[in-house]
C-alpha cells in the first residue's frame, strides 16, 4: 500500500519505501470514501481516531486532496500522497495542566503499554479514554467485546488527583473538561483541512472510524455544523476494508518548463504519449493492459512564482482550445487556493504529470432490505451518563442486533467489539442497507 492511495508488488516497495509511509491512513480514507458514496455523500471528510492520532482527509466529489510535498518527524518528502492531517489526539492522549494552570490533552500519548490508567498497567497519567470512562460513555465490562475489563475507579482516582484537586474542580466537570479539550483540537484540524483550503464544512458529510472515533464524531459534526455522520459497520478495521478498495498506482512525472502561450499543443500530446506507453509497459505485468487507465495533469503557476498548482489535462489530443481551458482551470483554483487570481498574468507550464492505475476488482457489500425500525430488540441497557453538564439515562444497544431500517434519538449508545459510539441529545440515529450507522446532527447550512 502506498501513501497515495494505490498498491504496488513488494519488490517495488522494497525499492521506494518512503511511498509506503502513510499506507495505513490512506486506506483508511479510500475506505470511508467508498462507504460514503454508498451512503449517498458527494462531499466527506474523513477522520480516524486511534489511540495516539488523529487523521483528517478531505475528499471533494468521491476524490481526496492530493499532495506532493509533505514532511513527517522534520524529514521533508517530495512524493505523491493523499494529503492527511494529522495531530496528536487519540484514546491515549494525556491529560495535564500546563505552567499557568490550562487544562491540556496531548500530543504525549500513553500508547498501549502502560496505556491509560483504567488498563491498570501501571499508567498514573489520566488520558482521554479514562475521561470518556469516567463520564460512563465507555462500559468498564464490555472493553473489546468483554474479552478485556478496565478498572473505573482507578481512572477516577487519577482524575480527581492530577487535574480535579489543583483546578479546585468536581472530577466528571474536569472529565468532561478533557473532552472538550481534545475536541477542540480535533476541530481545529478539520477546519485546517477544509475552512482554511476553502470548502465549507457544512457542504459534507463526516465519516468517522478507528476505535475511538465513534465516540467523538457526532459532537465534533455538531461543533463544525456539518450534518451527518456515517459509522462503518466495523469502524475499527476500515483501514483494512480500504486496502481491499486500492488499485495498482504509478505516478510518472517530467519536467517541462515553458510559458503556455510558446507550448505547442502537438509537442504536448507528444510528450504524454512517450510518458503513457512507458507506464504501461512498466504496469502491465501487474494487470491486463485494457485495465490500465490514464489520467493527466500539469504543474502551472504564474510566471515568476515559486511553488505550482496541478491542474488536471482531459483525455485525448491537445489543442489550442483545450490549452485555454486549462488555463481557465489554472486561475479557477489559483482563487480558490489562494483568495486571488491574475488573469493578466503570464502562466507557465513546470511538470507534466500522469498516473497509471490498474484497476482491480472491488469487493460488493450486500445491500439488505430494511426491516423493524424499532431497536428495542438491540436494547442491552441503560445507563447514567454524563453529557453536556448533567446526567442522562441513557439507553445502551448492541449494535450487532440493529437490523437495516432500525432508528434511534439521542441520547443514545451503541456498543460493538471494536468501537462505541455516542449519539447526542437531539440527534438521531438509523441503520442504513448497507449497516452503516448515520448519525443525522441536525446542522442545517
């Protein structure tokens, strides 16, 4: 798997390891563009909360943000990737009180060893899953299915010590304080990914999985105003369901400075004909050639300008016409990257791009008919859980025995091996065909 979203043999990744970097990430954002076309959204952003990070893409028409340049622990990278945001954010981040008394959540991270002190490993630091326990929107007896029991009280105990006694607070008001914390830092990573690229949240939807994604991602939609969440049916394992979503990937590029207005359409289409042949030369040992598709693009910026913007070349032979197209494209995002455009301005032409994907077969998941909208079936329990200030009675479900069709209001839990999830107040729930829960927030645009 490659940071790009493609797969490649292992004896080409042994040669280029650096493209492998963010494999896991990024088939984690192929696997929730996939459930969210199927649950109908155009629009996503995707976010994965683990237990140290947290990973943001943005998907705009079923298509993720593309970078090429990035840089991970301080080394700086000049290869394809989907472009994800990451922060340090996770069931594991810990929580603190800084040098003028602010309460903080990560980007220390207490892993899975000692990990958080309701694993009763030895951890002393209060962390994120230790709020989320302490609040009651976590089941002490049903941890990984049951397969795992963590200790309440001494998540208490550590709250009450290290953060509840030297803020002069009550231990479920600091718990809830956590959360909030680390929520607004997740917030914050969204808004970079979407406000600040210049796409309004509230035109997409959210899919959210790893383990403690569910947990967080209908109040990070109510915070953010964007309308609906979808849950994987395995929010825990997508990352593996995007692996199977991958098609072989090439990405070839060649340098080609020269200003649009002197580029001769013929040596243009020239050019990535030699590029498209080579490429399927080196792909077709990996799939049949009538699999390999092509697509095209070009690094422009304006003349004199340091850095370029990739702008997608359509198919076929290049002309004059479709040249001032490109150009038109050119400006198009230059605006809404930048606030501006220059129309007045020379462009020129940096790197000619192309990809080379080998499709492959897609794994179908079975559409079901709806059935019984009342869950009262899935019905485990309720619980006292404390949200927004106070407590609630909550009820609990067992997420394995929502049928198609079954709807919730929130409050509201649903608890499977690999995740919770925690619908709010005033939000509401349902089942779609495919078992993708959709949270409905209620943000209108």
């Amino acid at each position: 798997m490659q940071s790009s979203g493609g797969i490649m043999p292992a004896s080409e990744a042994g040669r280029r390891s650096a493209s492998t970097i963010l494999s896991g990430p990024a088939a984690g954002v192929l696997g929730g563009v996939a459930l969210a076309k199927q649950a109908g959204f155009k629009n996503v952003i995707t976010v994965d909360m683990g237990g140290t990070s947290f990973d943001i893409c943005l998907a705009d028409r079923w298509t993720p943000r593309f970078t090429r340049a990035s840089e991970i622990g301080g080394h700086a990278l000049s290869i394809p990737m989907i472009d994800i945001h990451t922060i340090g954010a996770g069931g594991g981040s810990i929580a603190w009180i800084d040098q003028g008394g602010v309460l903080k959540t990560g980007p220390e991270s207490a892993s899975a060893d000692p990990g958080p002190v309701c694993y009763d490993k030895g951890g002393d630091r209060p962390t994120v899953t230790d709020a989320n326990l302490v609040l009651g929107r976590l089941d002490p007896h049903y941890f990984l299915g049951g397969e795992m029991e963590v200790d309440q009280r001494l998540a208490y105990e550590a709250i009450e010590r290290t953060l509840a006694k030297p803020l002069g607070m009550g231990v479920l008001e600091v718990a809830e304080g956590v959360i909030r914390v680390v929520n607004a830092n997740m917030a914050r990573g969204i808004r970079f990914v979407s406000v600040e690229k210049g796409y309004d949240p509230r035109d997409f939807g959210m899919v959210c999985f790893g383990g403690s994604g569910p947990l967080h991602g209908a109040e990070l939609a109510e915070e953010l105003a964007i309308p609906e969440v979808v849950v994987p049916f395995a929010p825990g394992v997508n990352c593996a369901y995007g692996l199977l979503m991958a098609d072989f990937r090439q990405d070839h590029v060649r340098t080609h400075v020269a200003g649009l207005a002197d580029t001769s359409p013929n040596e243009l289409s020239g050019l990535y004909s030699e590029m498209a042949k080579e490429a399927r030369q080196r792909m077709k040992g990996d799939v049949p050639g009538k699999s390999i598709v092509i697509t095209r693009s070009l690094d422009m910026r304006y003349h004199g300008q340091g850095y370029e913007l990739e702008v997608p070349v359509p198919d076929g032979r290049i002309t004059r016409k479709s040249l001032a197209d490109i150009e038109r494209k050119f400006h198009a995002l230059h605006r809404r990257s930048y606030g501006f455009d220059n129309r007045d301005e020379a462009t020129e032409l940096v790197n000619l791009r192309i990809t080379a994907t080998g499709l492959l077969p897609k794994p179908k998941l079975r559409r079901e008919k709806e059935g019984d909208r009342n869950p009262g079936r899935a019905l485990k329990e309720r619980r006292r859980v404390f949200l927004k200030g106070r407590h609630h009675d909550v009820p609990i479900y067992d997420r394995n025995r929502l049928n198609p069709g079954a709807r919730m209001r929130g409050p509201a839990i649903i608890e499977q091996r690999d995740s919770t999830i925690l619908v709010f107040p005033r939000q509401r729930a349902r089942i779609d065909r495919y078992r993708n829960l959709i949270i409905t927030v209620g943000a209108k645009r």
